[in-house]
C-alpha cells in the first residue's frame, strides 16, 4: 500500500482566469496538442482533464497510466525513495 505523501506537484504551467470574465487565455501548448480550439474535459473531485476530442477511449486511458506513473515518480524522486508501485 502507498502511504500517503504530502508533496505538492510541480505543475507544467497554470490557466490563468479572468475574475471579471470568467474566461482564460488557453496555453498555444495545449491548443497545439489537441489541435482545436474545442477542448472537451471530465471533472472529478479534485482533477479536471483536458484531451484531445479525436483521441480513444484506450488512447486516453493509456496517457492517464503514464502521467499515473510519471507522478508517481515524481512523488519518490522528491521523497528520496525508491520508487516500489503498489499494483493491487
């Protein structure tokens, strides 16, 4: 089991929103990813997803094992740990 940890992620960047609008200037990263200007998103508790409206359902679900992985990484990297993945 992963014991908890109490890092915060380093961000790539953030969306910045305007109070008196309610809008924001979407990053050309993320537009260039996608490749619209349409961007769907699914919002959880305390996540909100940004893909890209052409990709699969497998495609995504692949994407969101390596960013799983890649925080994961990133969790023991600045824990000094080695990272061990709990698979159940």
């Amino acid at each position: 089991m992963l014991k908890e940890i109490k890092i915060q992620i380093e961000p790539k960047g953030y969306l910045a929103v305007s109070e008196k609008h309610r809008t924001t200037y979407m990053k050309d990263e993320i537009i260039g990813e996608v490749k619209t200007f349409r961007i769907p998103y699914i919002i959880s508790a305390k996540t909100v997803l940004l893909f890209n409206p052409k990709a699969t359902a497998q495609e995504i679900l692949d994407s969101l094992d390596i960013l799983k992985k890649a925080l994961f990484l990133r969790f023991y990297i600045q824990e000094g740990e080695n990272p061990k993945e709990d698979t159940q």
